[in-house]
C-alpha cells in the first residue's frame, strides 16, 4: 500500500495531500530509511518514524486498511512504539468572588500572578 495513504487510513492526516506533502517532504522514515515519494509501498512489520503533534512517533504497521473508517478501526492499524510523554500540568484558574466570570482587569491580574510563580 502506499505510503501516503496508509497514514491517511490510519488517521494521522486530515487529508490524502497532507500526507503526501508529509512524505514528499523527507519528513517520514520506513525501517530508518528517508523517503521522499508518497508512492513508496509499506506493509506489516515496517517501523515509520515522523513528526507529528509536537513530538516524533515511532509506529509499527501492523495491518493494512481497507477504507478510512472510525478511530477504533484506524488505531487497530498500528502499534505506538513510544510511550506517551507526560503532559505538564496546569493549574486551574483561581475564581475571583464566587463563580462568576473573571472581568478584564482580574483576568490581567490573575495572568500576571501565573507567570510571577513560573519564574
């Protein structure tokens, strides 16, 4: 199967030419190889590496798909073979005078005092 439509079946593109522009880009890897043409044929046991979301995702092809189908069915597709990283917790927003809304001048206060605690 090719390569830019398997990571549209498996659901980590929008659209087939995001893939492709993807691929095209020599932003994809098969077993650790560069690959620049969206045509190039991928099949079970082959190991992408690209990124995707902010971070890189190393993925083993484990089934090819037949159509674009729900999330259950395109998560079927493939193993993820790094762990999730740990997001960064933060901390809500501390309501000033009940429930009600921040108004602008608490909401700048409120900002202020987030960013004195980062430093």
């Amino acid at each position: 199967m090719r390569l830019d439509k398997w990571l549209w079946q498996a659901r980590f593109v929008k659209s087939r030419s995001i893939s492709a522009e993807l691929v095209g880009g020599g932003h994809v890897r098969v077993n650790s190889q560069k690959v620049s043409k969206s045509a190039h044929a991928v099949g079970p046991g082959d190991v992408l590496t690209f990124a995707y979301g902010g971070q890189v995702r190393v993925i083993r092809i484990e089934a090819l798909g037949t159509r674009r189908g729900p999330a259950s069915e395109a998560q079927a597709l493939y193993t993820d073979l790094e762990p999730p990283q740990p997001k960064e917790e933060v901390p809500p927003i501390a309501r000033i005078e009940g429930n009600s809304r921040p108004t602008k001048r608490e909401r700048r206060k409120l900002d202020l005092d987030r960013l004195r605690a980062l430093e």
